[in-house]
C-alpha cells in the first residue's frame, strides 16, 4: 500500500511538473510574439525615431540572428546536450541549394514588416490571415493535394473574413493603405510557400532547422544589401539622427533576438504539447494580441470589424482541427492498409 502510495505520488508530481512546463512555454511563446510584433512596430513606424528604412531594419536583423546562431554554434559544441545547434560554417555549395528558399525568406521577412509598418497593429492578423487559403491552394496547385468540402469551408470564411475586415478597417482609419494591404497578402503566400518549399530544401542542410535559419539569414543578408540602395532608403539612414544612441541599438538587437526566439518557442511550443494546441494557442495569441493593440493605440472599432476578427480566426482555428482529424484518418488507413498487406502480397 505504500508503494503505491509513493507512486501516485511520484505520478502526481510528474503531471505537475509537465503542466508547469507547457504553462511556461506556452507563456514565453505568447511573449515573445507579442512583444516581436510591438517592436517592429515601433523601429518601423515610430515618430520618435522617424526612420523610414524599412528594408535596413529587417537587414540588420538578418545580421544579428547570423551573429546569434553562429554564437550558439560554438555553445552547441562545447555543450551538445543543449540542443542540436548547427556549427558556425559557410559552404558555398550548400548556400547555393538554400538560395532558392531564402529568396521566399527575404519576401516573407520583408512583406511582413512593411505590412506592419503601413498597417496597424490590430489589423495586423487579418491583414496576414490569407496564410491558411494560400497553403491550400498552393498544396493542391504543387503537391497535387486533394482538398475536402471542410477545407474549403473554412477558406471561404477566411476569405469573406479578410473582406469584411479590409471593407471595415477602410472605414476606421481613414485613407488605410492599399500597398499595406497588399504586402499582408504577398506575405501571407511567402510564408505558404516557405512551408512548402522547406521540406524540400531540409535535405540539404542535413534536416537541421538552426543551420536552415543560418544560411537562410546569411542569405539575406547578401540580398537585402543591394536592395537598401534600389529601394533609395539612404538618404533616410544619412539623415537619421540617432545612430550614436545606444537606445535605438538595444531596440535592433533585441528584434533580432526576437526574431531567432520565436522560432525556437514555437518549435518547443509543439513538442510539448500537439500542433493543433499550438495552433489554439496561437489563435488564442493573436485575439488577446488584437485587444492589445486597440487599447495600447486607442482604437475603437465597430461590431463588423471585430466580427471580421472572428471569422478570420475561427476560420484558421477550424482548418487546424479539420487537418488534424483528416490525418488521423490518413493514418488509421494506412495502418489497415499495412496490417492488411504483408510482405508477401496476400491478404490476411
């Protein structure tokens, strides 16, 4: 009786533990994407610092995140059992097999900063919320994916939520930003199709995601220096009257630290819990992100701006759930279809 005592104790202390865990990184995931979404907010937009740069923001960081990896690199060596971190190398070769995949990086990384900097924070989720449709289509149109009736229902409330938003917001703000419109919508297909394209290109870095993020960044890097001159951003830096302030410094490294952060927190956010949690929580995130954003920036918004909200995250929530299930059957047949099928060819 004791020992089972001890135990269900030990049992208890364990569930505790786990609970604790999740809650913390659950925690940090909300965190640290709410708080990278307010800073580039703020380097992008603010009348405090009034630069209007948005091309070197997001290079410098690319340049900080290859600093930060490359570090973790050699922490990752002298102490292994902390994660699988890549080692701090440049291979011209594997550089090359990326660069197809960074190019999608780049229009992802900069699409979603200017639409942060011509938008507003709060419509900042429908205004990348085509996400969801656009890595169906592209699924169907490259992998040759069947989409099911389910599917498509919850695209066409995504899809009828990002009108009705973009319709409202039109009306809340006044003059709202058609170029900041369309960066959400080129952002939202980058990051559609850097999903897709990422299974791809793994291979070639070893199935690694820290060396991917390092030569995607080293990448960037390269490719976002020339477009800071196309893109006539320097006589904004040459005017810039901060540059001697360590406070404006501070601000670009904690976004790029922010920037590898929210990468590793949601990793993390899935091993411990389910992709489809992860995918609750991030829902959860983005209404409590949404809220934020309107008191912070004293927004008033009326009932179909907010209904538009809600559909655009009950869509996505929903499509979540649907893909869950569809694999679960997936999977179940496919194990009747093995049990059914033995090596020999015959059925049992």
């Amino acid at each position: 009786m004791a020992s089972s005592g001890t135990e269900a104790q030990m049992a208890r202390a364990s569930l505790k533990s786990q609970w604790i865990r999740i809650a913390l990184v659950v925690t940090a995931y909300w965190v640290i994407s709410i708080s990278m979404v307010f800073l580039n907010k703020y380097l992008l937009s603010s009348s405090d610092l009034k630069l209007d740069a948005p091309i070197f923001i997001t290079w410098t960081q690319c340049v900080v995140s290859v600093i930060l990896i490359a570090a973790l690199g050699f922490l990752g060596d002298k102490y292994p059992n902390i994660d699988n971190f890549a080692p701090a190398e440049f291979k011209l070769t594997t550089a090359l097999a990326v660069l197809p995949l960074s190019i999608v990086f780049v229009g992802m990384i900069v699409f979603n900063n200017l639409t942060l900097k011509f938008l507003g924070v709060a419509f900042y989720n429908v205004g990348r919320s085509l996400t969801t449709v656009f890595n169906v289509v592209l699924s169907y149109i490259i992998l040759t994916q069947t989409v099911s009736m389910a599917v498509l229902g919850c695209c066409a409330v995504i899809v009828l939520g990002f009108w009705l938003g973009v319709k409202e917001e039109d009306k809340s703000v006044q003059n709202l930003s058609i170029f900041g419109v369309v960066c959400g919508v080129l952002a939202s297909l980058c990051v559609a199709l850097y999903s897709i394209y990422t299974k791809k290109v793994l291979p070639s870095v070893s199935d690694n995601i820290w060396r991917l993020q390092l030569y995607n960044n080293i990448n960037a890097v390269l490719i976002m220096l020339p477009l800071i001159f196309v893109m006539g951003e320097l006589p904004a830096l040459r005017m810039f009257e901060h540059w001697a302030e360590l406070y404006f410094w501070l601000l670009l490294l904690a976004a790029g630290v922010f920037g590898i952060a929210i990468g590793y927190v949601t990793s993390l956010q899935i091993k411990v819990t389910t992709p489809l949690t992860h995918n609750v929580s991030g829902t959860a995130k983005a209404c409590a992100q949404t809220v934020l954003a309107c008191v912070i920036y004293s927004e008033a918004k009326s009932w179909l701006w907010w209904l538009s909200n809600a559909m655009v995250l009950m869509g996505s929530a929903a499509y979540s759930y649907v893909k869950m299930n569809e694999m679960k059957v997936q999977r179940t047949l496919q194990i009747l279809d093995d049990v059914e099928s033995p090596v020999g060819g015959e059925k049992k």
